[in-house]
C-alpha cells in the first residue's frame, strides 16, 4: 500500500514561481521544502530540483526540469478545489486567471452555484467550486 499520493509538477524554469503563486492564491496553504540545483548538476544553478507543498491540504511536488520535453500540462488533468466562502473563490479565480486563460467563467452552472475554470499562467488547469 503507498504511503502517499501527491501531485507532481514539471515546469521548464517557473517552478518557484508558480509554487508562490499557488500558495499565495489559497490561505492555509505552504512551502514545506525547497532544494535548489547547484553548480555542477544537471539542472540549471538556482532553479528548483525538488520541492514540495501543500494547498489546502493537498500535497504537491514540483520540479524545474532540466530535459526540455515536446509537452506541457493539459486541462484534462486539473487541481479541482472547493472553496470555503465567496472571497476564497474570487481570490483564488483573481490570482490564477491573471495571464492564463479563463476555460468557463465563474457562473452558475446547474451542478454548482458558483464554479469556474481556469487554466493559469503556467498551464495548470483549476476547476474552483464555492461549497
């Protein structure tokens, strides 16, 4: 039986700064272990060889990938939160839509009172629901 599940990451140098970002957009949330690549290793000095968090409670790992790769992040694999209050929901839907791409705006949809879609900045897709 695994020991634990968390969401992994792979960015192309943003890694650091997307991992603020996400920690910013949701209270409660925080940077738990950084380990930078030094000179000498493969990846570039400085940017991020292994790092973890937690967003509301949910576990993530990310990376700066030292291989270039032919692909990115997808929305068909998305982060989906639940948001305690509507402040919560239009912070969180303010920090992550800013530069990204809005893939439904914060609606009523039938199946939530207050939903949207985003994917941020970086390419990581969110689906923001209000409880």
């Amino acid at each position: 039986m695994p020991q634990s599940v968390a969401t992994f990451l792979m960015f192309d140098g943003r890694a650091e700064e997307a991992m603020n970002m996400y920690v910013q957009a949701f209270e409660g949330s925080k940077v738990l272990m950084v380990e930078y690549y030094r000179a000498g290793e493969e990846g570039k000095e400085g940017s991020i060889k292994r790092a973890e968090f937690t967003v509301a409670g949910h576990s993530l790992m990310c990376i700066d990938s030292p291989a270039t790769h032919a692909f990115s992040f997808t929305p068909s694999i998305s982060l989906f939160v639940n948001c305690s209050d509507e402040a919560e929901l239009e912070n969180a839907f303010a920090t992550l839509s800013h530069g990204g791409e809005i893939l439904m705006p914060l609606d009523n949809y039938g199946f939530s009172r207050r939903f949207a879609w985003v994917s941020d900045r970086f390419g990581v897709s969110w689906q923001l629901n209000l409880n």
